[in-house]
C-alpha cells in the first residue's frame, strides 16, 4: 500500500531585499495578522464559514490568493478548537502586536528564478504592484534542492510562507515530487532502528518477527575534530580582536560538516536498500536540549550535534527510494537492556560504548544495543507488544573519513551474551564459549 502524497519537503532560507523595501514584509504580515484575527473574531460572532471565507477575501489588502490561503489556514485553526473544545481547548489566540506569516502560492504571491551565476532569486508581492526582490540564503543542501526542483519537471514548487524569526526574514519553501510516493511505515517487513551519536550513527535491521538481520557502525570522526578545530579557530580570534574572518570560518566549517554528512547519509541509506520493505525509526530528539545541562563543555557539544540535519538528510534520500520514516519516544533507549525477559533499566549499564546490564549480565555495543531498543520501542507503539528477540549478529564497522569511506575497518567478534534469547537461560550458558571467542575478535573500545 502506498500513501497518496508524494515526497515533499520543506526548505528554509534568508531573505536578502535588494529592490523594493523591506517594510513591504512587514506591512503585509502585520495585514496577514489581521486576516487571521478578523477569522477569528467574525467565527466567534457566529458567522457561517462560507460568508467570513468570501466577506475577509473580498476586504483584505494582500494579493487575493495569498488572502484565500491565510484565511484557509485561520479556518484550519478553529476548525481543531471545536473539534476539541470540549477537552478544555482554548480558541486561538489572536496576535494582537505581532506579525502572522504570510502564506502565498509560487508565480502568484511569491516567486523563485535562478540566474546565470546560480543565485536563486525571490519576488514577494504582498499585495498588487507592490513587490519585494532579492536573493535567496541557505544552506548548499536546500539552495541544491530547491534549484532542482525549479530545473525539474518531476518536482512542482508549492507554497511558501514568509516569516520574521530572530530578526532576519525567512522563506519557507514546500517542493513536492509528483509522482514519487513512499511506502506507509505500517506495511514494513523490516524495522531499522537508528542510534545517532556525535562520532558515528548505528543501524540495526529487525524482521516484524524480532530476527536481527543485521546491523553496522558508520563512523564519522572527523566531523567532531574538525569542528573542535574550527571552535578552538574562532575562540582564539575572539580572544585577540580578529572577527573579521570569523564569518569565513563558520561558512568553511558548516561547508565541511555538510558535505560529511551528505555521505554519511548517502551510506546510509544505501545500507537500509538492501532489506525488504524497510522502515526506519529515529529517537524524538527535538526536546533534547531542553534537558540537557551537563556543564558548559559537554552543553556545547551536545548542543551543536548535528542530529537533526543528519536525520533530515536521511528522510529525505530514503523518500525518494520509496521508503518511509518514524520516531518513537527515546527515553532510556540507552540504559535499558534489550532482553525481553529482563529489560533493566540503570544508567550505570552503559559505560562509553560497552553495554552490561547490571542485572543479567547481558553485554553489547552499547550504540547498537540502543539501535536494537529504538526498533523494540516502535513495536510496541505500534502493537502493544515487542517481539522476543533471537540473536544479534556481529557488529560491523565501517569508517568514514574525509578522504572517503573504508567498508568494515574492523568488526566485533561475538561477546558474552551477545544474543538476546527468548528464555534467559542460554546467556548464562553461553559465558565461557563468549569468553573464548573474545579472545579472537577485536575489542570494543572503551
């Protein structure tokens, strides 16, 4: 079964005017506000939802497609407040003093060409004969996403809204492919759970009836150097007054990291091809750093991981082969033990990247170990039950560095208990055989 949509992404960039004035943006938000408050207000009066969608179309000062869009987002609105006011919902608030964004369609409310040097070029009209135009900023990945989809007949550019957001104006940017489609997460046959850490990203493939396929370690340690090189860089030209180049730097090491985790993404997702009808399953990390506080160094760290972009990349390639992405709640994916007869929960079972679990002795990778449970969290979401798992095979390696990619630069033989049994007891018998063959296989570092 194959959902209706397909693949669409959303883009984000700067705005930099360069004819028209500026204050045009923020004259058609503060009007785009108004639009979605006098929704509001003419709802609450008890107006028919036909009469305020023509009566605010007909009075508003935008282009008109761009006040049909806002007033079907503000009728969107209410239409989630009735649909559970009687849970104690609130009515939507209306921004009094602030500006709203404006959501237009391309070639009518908004514009984007590419010129002869690469430069993508916007044109807002916020409302008839009045225009903005400049050039769009972004990151290489969205600037070469959205090129090709403007140079593309297979991909159609969609509504874009523009916002004011930490002082700087922002275009959003929807492109959809036409006809590529993606797989519904509910017809999987294999579950990859991903662990993504600051030096490496780990999968693990899991059948629908708990067979560990397979699983591998992708490392990328020279994101992490390179980005403490460029840190120490900017530190150092703080601390002696030379901040004319430090917009250089920042550009040269978001260039760097970009193009790492382009391929590592790439890797990625031609590993998770090889399984039939695969899903893949990341942690929830977008309330992360909320609670992160671990010290200003390790905050640092933490805080500038690049989780979200790397997940992005991934999403957005495997879409484009038809397969589809899921998260699931990421509490204690890493302290808890994966057997099913046990699934102990204790910080202490982890120890940089071994895993043993304090009560049944059960020991891993610990990264991949936090794979395997991301893949057991989903199933239970989605059935209510997680399946007993069999065996997990040997952890594979392969290292990425900046002069390319080495397939399995080492790999981890089998260690005690590195199976996860239906009944508990072969772990326990299976000690002395792991001992033996630990001696044979590459240690886990750490």
């Amino acid at each position: 079964m194959m959902q209706d949509s397909g693949a669409t992404h959303t883009l984000s960039f700067g705005v930099t005017p360069h004819e028209g004035r500026s204050e045009n943006l923020h004259e058609g938000c503060l009007e785009a506000r108004r639009v979605r408050n006098e929704v509001n207000r003419l709802d609450k009066e008890g107006w028919d939802w036909d009469d305020i969608h023509d009566t605010v179309v007909d009075n508003a000062n935008l282009v008109k497609n761009t006040t049909q869009l806002l007033v079907q987002k503000a009728l969107k609105e209410l239409e989630t407040y009735h649909d559970h006011k009687d849970e104690d919902w609130g009515r939507p608030f209306p921004y009094i003093d602030e500006t709203y964004p404006m959501r237009m369609n391309h070639n009518e409310g908004y514009a984007l060409t590419i010129d002869e040097s690469g430069d993508v070029h916007f044109r807002v009209s916020y409302k008839p004969y009045n225009y903005v135009k400049g050039v769009l900023r972004g990151s290489p990945d969205h600037l070469e996403r959205v090129k090709n989809a403007l140079n593309s007949d297979s991909w159609r550019v969609g509504v874009a809204e523009l916002v004011h957001k930490h002082n700087e104006w922002r275009l959003h940017v929807s492109v959809t492919h036409k006809t590529r489609t993606v797989a519904s997460p509910d017809d999987a046959e294999t579950v990859i759970g991903v662990d993504i850490n600051e030096d490496c990203v780990t999968l693990a493939a899991v059948t629908c009836n708990g067979d560990v396929l397979d699983s591998v370690v992708i490392e990328y340690p020279d994101i992490k150097r390179v980005r403490h090189e460029f840190f120490t860089k900017r530190k150092r030209m703080q601390t002696v007054g030379q901040t004319a180049f430090e917009t250089v730097v920042r550009t040269e090491e978001r260039d760097f990291v970009h193009d790492q985790l382009h391929k590592v993404s790439r890797d990625v997702t031609r590993w998770v091809s090889q399984f039939n009808d695969p899903v893949i399953v990341f942690e929830d990390l977008k309330d992360m750093r909320d609670s992160i506080d671990y010290g200003t160094r390790m905050n640092r760290r933490l805080h500038s991981l690049p989780f979200a972009a790397l997940r992005e990349m991934v999403t957005y390639k495997a879409a484009w082969g038809g397969i589809p992405s899921d998260n699931v709640d990421p509490k204690y994916t890493s302290q808890r033990c994966p057997r099913t007869e046990c699934l102990h929960i204790e910080r202490g079972n982890r120890r940089r990247k071994r895993f043993k679990c304090k009560s049944c002795g059960f020991q891993d990778h610990a990264d991949r170990k936090a794979a395997v449970c991301v893949v057991q969290e989903w199933f239970s979401e989605q059935y209510g039950n997680v399946p007993s798992l069999e065996t997990l095979p040997s952890v594979r390696k392969m290292r990425r560095t900046a002069s390319g990619l080495c397939e399995e630069a080492d790999s981890h033989g089998a260690i005690f208990a590195s199976g996860v049994h239906r009944h508990g007891t072969s772990a326990q018998d299976s000690q002395s055989q792991a001992r033996e063959e630990l001696k044979t296989g590459a240690p886990v570092e750490g």
